[in-house]
C-alpha cells in the first residue's frame, strides 16, 4: 500500500508507491520498450492493459479507452487513515491513477490525431473527473500527459493519465490562494483579468478562437511555455460545455503542431489546473491547461531557490509561433530561438 506523507517546512506531500518499485528494468530505462514487441496500448493488444474503466466505441470499436493504470501510484481499495506522527501528517495512499489511450492506431503524438478526436480526448477527461469526484475521498483530479522518455513518458503510444488524490496539490493551492488575494483586492478574476490584457497586447498571444486563448505566460519557466485558457470564467474543467470541448480541440490540436515545428519532436508535459471535487464554483479562479516543454534542465540553482532560468523571453516565443504554419517548420535554425538546453 503506498503511503503520502507531509513535509511539514514546504507543505508538500509525496507518494511513497514502493510497489513502483516493481516495474521491469525496461520501463525505468531512457527509451521505449514494448513486452515481446507488443505496443500495449494498440489495438488488439488490450489483453496486455488492466480491464478498462471507460471507452468510446463505434460498433463495438474503441476511439478512446481509459484503464487503470498498471503500476499505480495510488490505488482506490482502503480507507485514508489520516494520522498523526509527531511533527508529521501522514495518511494511506488511496486515490485513482487511470490512463487515457488515445487513439486505438499506433501514433505517438495528439497531433497525428484531427481536431475532433482531440476534442473527444478532452471530453473523456471530463467524463473521469465527473465519475471520480462523486467518491468522497477524493478531493482533486489531476490531468496530465508525458510525451518522451524525458518528460517521463515509459510507453510511446500516445496517451494522457489521471491522478485522483485525497489532498489539494500545494502548487494548486498557491494557485488558488493569490488568485483568491487579487479578488479580494480589485474584485475581478486574475486570470480573466489576464485574457484580456493578453488579448489587448497581443504580444504573447499563439492563436485563438472565440472562446479560447494559447499563450505564453509572462513569466514562463521554459522556452515555449505555454498555456491554454478559457476565455469565458469556468473554475471547474469538469464544467466545460462540450461544445466548448471540441472547440478547445482545434486549439490544442493547432498549439501542439507549432510546437511539433518549433522545437522538433522535444519531450514536453501538459497539465490541467482546476478546482478542487470539493470547491464550489470559484469566482476567483479559472482552470486552465499548461504545456511545459522540457528543453531545459532543472539544476542546483532551480532547486535550491525555486528560481527558472529561461533564455527565450515569452514575446520572441510567441511571435515565432504565431508565424509557424503546419507543414512549414519555419526558421528553427535560429539561434536565439534553438535553446535546447545549457
């Protein structure tokens, strides 16, 4: 049974899951492996996954498909046993950590994908989050996706995961903490506040549609950092129209291909910051999904002072990738742009 444990000086907790402990070499190594030259995650191979939680079917044909995942950091069996040890919080590690197959074809990147299925992808993030909050453990649902071995991606078939965990993450609660502070100040949203300063500058601002925005933040961690926002306030992801889901589609689909062309096939995470299962609509804070590519690497300085060093400002990133179009890479050999690491 793995195990969360709070630090008492940062706030943070951490999973202890020693059963990951268990997973083959294979999977802890820098590339891709697949179990006796089998993608797992392809159809045909579905005997090699857990039996799935969730799928999308046309005559019986699975589109998406979500499975628990097979080495979990957390797992829904027990009761939380919130408990004292000294100075220390600790509870039993019960959560859900599911994995969301994107596509029953062997493609290794969302982009392969059109705008729809994109959009049904985010759709089925919707679908998980609504079933998982009604479990009254559970307090937050985290989406992500790892794309590459660096990004800490261990199978290439492209797919997203969910974690659903019985705490709020503290960066999530940082988020939601300053967001609540500026309300409080000037009595408008930070973020919707943030939309429309983006969109009156235009200076960092990737693409856009009537009802979302892709841009580079103003204080991004990474070259090309960027995140996706929607322009209407919604605090919960799982509240999302589905209308609006498969207009967010074309945007990640869009945002994602300049990426592809900026930086090549570069290992990047995505993410999904939302409200809490718990939280009412929120007037202060607005989900929104962050792309980080990971181009740079985290050394002594970053981890020592919570500081990022980022050689690319957000206005040069931006207007590269607003010039990008698909099938044209554009000038990548530019050498202010081409940070790749240090």
């Amino acid at each position: 049974m793995a195990e969360l444990r709070r630090d008492p000086v940062s706030g943070r907790w951490v999973i202890f899951a020693v059963e990951r402990a268990e997973r083959p070499e294979e999977f802890r190594s820098e590339g891709f492996s697949r179990a006796g030259g089998a993608c797992p995650f392809c159809r045909g191979s579905e005997h090699l996954t857990p039996s799935e939680i969730f799928a999308l079917r046309d005559n019986g044909v699975w589109r998406v498909r979500v499975v628990p995942n097979k080495f979990p950091a957390l797992r829904v069996e027990g009761d939380l046993d919130k408990r004292a040890e000294g100075a220390y919080d600790v509870m039993s590690g019960i959560g859900a950590h599911e994995v969301i197959i994107e596509s029953p074809e062997h493609v290794v990147n969302l982009t392969a994908l059109d705008d729809a299925r994109v959009g049904e992808v985010l759709w089925v993030y919707k679908q998980r989050l609504l079933d998982l909050r009604r479990d009254t453990r559970l307090v937050y649902g985290l989406v992500f996706k790892n794309v590459g071995p660096r990004a800490g991606a261990t199978v290439e078939h492209s797919h997203s995961q969910l974690i659903a965990l019985p705490v709020v993450p503290v960066r999530v609660q940082d988020e939601i903490e300053r967001a609540r502070a500026y309300f409080d100040f000037r009595g408008r949203c930070l973020f919707c506040d943030i939309v429309r300063q983006e969109e009156a500058s235009q200076l960092r601002i990737v693409t856009e549609t009537s009802n979302f925005v892709a841009l580079e933040p103003f204080a991004a961690r990474s070259p090309f950092e960027t995140h996706v926002i929607p322009k209407r306030h919604l605090s919960h992801f799982e509240a999302t129209g589905d209308d609006l889901l498969r207009e967010m589609g074309t945007v990640l689909r869009s945002t994602l291909a300049r990426l592809d062309q900026a930086i090549g096939s570069a290992p990047y995470n995505y993410l999904i910051h939302t409200a809490p299962f718990t939280s009412p609509v929120m007037e202060h804070y607005h989900w929104h999904l962050e792309i980080i590519p990971r181009i740079t690497r985290m050394a002594g300085f970053e981890w020592g002072a919570g500081f990022f060093i980022n050689p690319v400002p957000p206005e040069n990133a931006a207007q590269y990738l607003r010039e990008i179009r698909e099938g044209n890479r554009g000038p990548r050999e530019d050498p202010n742009l081409n940070a790749r690491g240090r």
